[in-house]
C-alpha cells in the first residue's frame, strides 16, 4: 500500500510543477522556477518507488490521466481556464479508466 501513497505524492507534485510553469518569467520569478524542479524532481523520485511495486503501465496510466485532470483543476482556479464540455467529458472519461484499472485490473497490483 505504501506505493499507492508514493503515487500520491508524484502527482500532487507534478500537478504543482506542471502549473507553476505558466508563473515562470525566467529568473526573475524564483518561486515558480523552484517548484518547477522540485516538484519534478520529488514526482520522478516517488515514480521510481512505485514502479518497483505497481507495473509501469498502470503507475503511467493513473499518474498521467490524473496529472492531466488536476492539473485543469487548479489551471482552472488559480488562471482561469475554462473548460467546454469535450475537455470535461474527456476527463471524465479519463477518470472512470483510472476507476476501471484500480477495481478490475489484475495487473494494478493489489
């Protein structure tokens, strides 16, 4: 079970790389280009756990769909970014894969 928190702890880095992103502004904004790194760096290092536990597809599936649903989420929020109806009917659709992987896969690594 400790991989399924490692995971976790991937994602919410990514999520809070992949969104500091935008803030960056070259070296006159540290705190996004910090969190860029870091967030990276402690999303590959917790990959790298998991992956000694969970098969790499299914660490991939779950990191990336969520990654791409949350990283909406707060792009949402903290920019403003609207989502029609496709992005959020393609997301859910992300989303129940995941659901379908952790309850039926036997290949998730229950």
């Amino acid at each position: 079970m400790p991989a399924y928190y490692y995971l976790a702890i991937a994602i919410c880095c990514e999520v809070i790389a992949t969104t500091s992103m935008k803030a960056i502004k070259g070296i006159s904004t540290p705190l996004p280009l910090f969190l860029v790194i870091a967030g990276y760096a402690i999303a590959f290092w917790m990959l790298i756990l998991v992956v000694r536990v969970i098969p790499v597809g299914v660490t991939y599936a779950i990191w990336s769909g969520m990654g791409i649903v949350l990283v909406s989420i707060a792009a949402l929020f903290i920019y403003g970014q609207k989502l029609d109806a496709a992005a959020i009917g393609g997301m859910a659709l992300i989303v129940l894969g995941v659901v379908v992987i952790q309850l039926f896969s036997k290949t998730a690594g229950h």
